[in-house]
C-alpha cells in the first residue's frame, strides 16, 4: 500500500499546483469582461473574441479545478444526509461512489473526448461568430479536466481505502475556513514557529 500512497501525494501534488494556479484565470477572466464591458460602454463597440475568451477562461477553470476541488473535499454532496452516517459508512459510500460512478463517468468522458479535440484541432474549427476564436483549445479542456479528475479520483481510492484499513488519518478534515485562507494560515503559523 506504501507505493499506492506515495502514488496518490504524487496525484494531489499535481492537482493541487493545477488547481491553484488556475485560479489566476478568474481574475484574468474578471479584467478581460471589466475590459470588455468598458470599451462597449465608451467607444460603443464590442468584439465576440473578447467574450469568448471570458468563456474559455471560466471553462478552463472549471474543468482543470474540478480534480482540485475533489482533493480538497469541497465538492458539492447532501450533507443532510451523509451527516446521519457513521463515519466508516460514509468511507464506504466515498469508496464506492467513486469506483462505480466518478471512474466510469470520468473514463467514458476522455473517451468521447480524444476524438472530439482532435476533431476540433484537425478541421482549425473557428467559432460561428464573427470574429470568434478557434474552438479547439476549449474543446481539449474537456479530455484534460476529465483526465486530471480521472487520476484524483484513482488517488481518492487509494486514500479511502487506506482510511478504512486505517494506515492513514482522515486526509479530508472538516475545513472552516475557505481552502486559500486556511493554506495562508498554516504558512504564517509555520512562519510563526521557525521565529521562536
């Protein structure tokens, strides 16, 4: 199980820089439509590949965050009901959901997604709109979110199974605070301990 572990750190390593370092994108994509909207306002013109760059952007973050968001235990679940389980069925039901339903999701997602970024790169498909951008850069954030969810949902096996078998704590605590706040916190309070 040691070699599935370091596996699985290796898979949240990458995720996580993947995760944080899109998120720069949001505020790209907020600067772009600011931009956008105040040379539509003032000069009363306006350009779709603007637009559609605010779109790509948000796409991109949303499929290559999602493998982040899972690692980080903040994806959207009915905590209503969970809450009502023990802690080793809601293991078991993690276990499960993704063996069953996120892998086999996931593994259909990249397969319909190879040829349909290939599709897309082949052909220089361009937007339909005048001036829009080429499609195939949007299109291949499909495959790689999928694929990049695909291996945290195999390093999400290895931890819950690990857990069950207890060789690991819980690697997903009950967070407070928002994920980035609570990474600055720990940085400042080991910070903090290195002065003393």
């Amino acid at each position: 199980m040691a070699p599935l572990l370091k596996l699985s750190r290796a898979i949240d390593a990458v995720t996580g820089f993947i995760g944080r370092s899109v998120s720069w994108l949001i505020l790209v994509a907020v600067l772009v439509s600011a931009g956008n909207a105040t040379i539509r306002k003032v000069f009363d013109t306006s350009s779709n590949a603007w637009l559609e760059l605010q779109w790509y952007l948000y796409g991109t973050v949303f499929m290559l965050a999602a493998a982040y968001t899972l690692q980080r235990n903040e994806h959207v679940r009915i905590d209503i009901v969970m809450s009502n389980f023990s802690k080793k069925v809601r293991d078991w039901i993690d276990l499960l959901g993704h063996i069953f339903f996120l892998l086999p999701f996931c593994l259909i997602m990249i397969w319909l997604g190879w040829p349909f970024m290939l599709k897309s790169m082949a052909s220089g498909e361009v937007s339909v709109n005048a001036g829009g951008l080429v499609l195939w850069p949007a299109k291949s954030m499909v495959f790689f979110g999928f694929a990049l969810l695909t291996a945290q949902a195999f390093s999400e096996i290895i931890k819950r199974i690990a857990v069950i078998r207890g060789l690991i704590d819980e690697p997903n605590e009950k967070h407070d605070l928002p994920p980035t706040v609570e990474e600055l916190e720990s940085a400042a309070d080991l910070d903090e301990r290195r002065k003393v």
